[in-house]
C-alpha cells in the first residue's frame, strides 16, 4: 500500500510525503513535475521539483499497490494534492482510496496534525472514489491548472482561484483588533481561522508592510516572528 501526504511509521507500507505548495506555486510547468514557489515566500526554495514523488506514485500504479489519500476538507494543502493524484490515476483507470482527517475529529483540521498513534484508526474510515467522482476531481485539477492563478484557497469544501491579495482584509482587520502586537501572534490566530502553513501568512504580512498597509513598531532583525507590527494610520 501506497500513503500519500502522511507523517507516519506505518509498518509495512510506503509512506509518501507529498509536501508541495500547490496553493500559490505557478502551475505553468506543472506538466515537467514542477512548480516555481513566489521568490520571497519564506523557507521554501524558489524551484520546486517533484519528478521522484510522481515516479513512486506510478511505479505503485504499475505493481497495482493500494494508493490511499490523506486529507482533509480544511486544508488547501492536501485537497489540490488529491486533485493532483485523482488526474495522475485517472489517465491509468486505478482505484483511489482517500480519509479525510477531520471525519475522525474535528480537531484534525490537517492530516499534518493526526497524531501517528491514531492512524491505524483513521484507516477504517477511508473512502473508495468511485470513477466518477475521480473524473470530477481530475477535471477540477484541469481548470485549477488553466486558470493558474497566484493563489488557491479552499471555501466550503471547494477551491478557488484568487489574486495574492485575497486574505489582505482577513490580516489588516485581525491586526486592528489586537493593535500592536508581535507576527507570532498575529500569525498564531490567523492560522486558527483559516488553516495556511505560517510561512504564508509571512509572506502575505511582509507584502501589506512593503505596501505601506503594516508598518513594524519593533524590529527584530534576528528572527521576523518577533517584530511587532501594527496598522499604518
């Protein structure tokens, strides 16, 4: 058995980790096995090749192993990634199986965050997609990739293409309400409310600052976290 995007030690079974920011990477060369991630976008190299994840994933198609998605209904990260694959095993007419971390608990919002003693659990709540909805889930990758937008978002379930800009009111607004106060935090709360890695969130604040819309009241050069910031009057 083939898992995909997950953390744990499972016995027996291959574990890959699917790590890529398909939210914001440009999807231009997505046919290649790449993306090209924003160049500020903190920690995370500016190329991004996945040519070796791709090839696990249809050796396992080809020695006909059980593929199994993990997932979530909150979180963009693991949602495109499934889209990925379900356009991936619908061209070989494979079976797909997928769990969705929250149907387990509603504190699992991402599957990073199952703790590796509950997975054998969550294994007995996955699902079969039935070609349909892996046809339907392709096609949706299908346009995700025509529109390549510079950022995707999931709203109730469903992704959208949205400018860069898109959480701006989100951050500016949850910054008036707290006033000054450290990125961390800022950081921290805005992760509770919509579920994107903090590197993002870093990334989104440093553009509202190089736009004059946040202005840093603290610098810290030694670590960004530590700066406090508030709204530009």
């Amino acid at each position: 058995m083939l898992y995909v995007n997950e953390k744990s030690s499972l016995q027996n079974n291959e574990i890959l980790l699917f790590n890529l920011l398909l939210n914001v990477g440009d999807l231009s060369k997505i046919d290649e096995n790449q993306i090209v991630i924003p160049k500020y976008l903190c920690n995370e190299r500016n190329n991004y090749s996945f040519k070796k994840e791709v090839a696990i994933i249809n050796k396992s198609i080809k020695e006909k192993k059980k593929i199994r998605i993990w997932t979530s209904h909150y979180d963009v990260y693991s949602s495109l990634i499934m889209l990925y694959v379900c356009k991936l095993v619908q061209k070989n007419n494979y079976e797909l199986y997928v769990i969705y971390s929250d149907e387990y608990s509603k504190d699992y919002i991402s599957p990073s965050m199952v703790d590796s003693d509950n997975f054998a659990n969550l294994s007995q709540i996955e699902h079969k997609l039935s070609d349909n909805e892996i046809n339907n889930f392709a096609n949706e990758w299908i346009k995700i990739v025509r529109d390549n937008s510079e950022m995707r978002v999931l709203e109730n379930g469903k992704i959208k293409s949205v400018s860069i800009n898109y959480y701006d009111n989100l951050i500016l607004e949850k910054l008036k309400l707290l006033g000054q106060v450290k990125v961390a935090k800022l950081v921290a709360l805005l992760m509770s409310e919509v579920y994107l890695a903090d590197s993002l969130y870093v990334y989104l604040i440093n553009r509202l600052i190089k736009n004059n819309k946040i202005k840093i009241v603290n610098e810290n050069n030694n670590r960004f976290f530590d700066n406090v910031i508030d709204i530009t009057k």
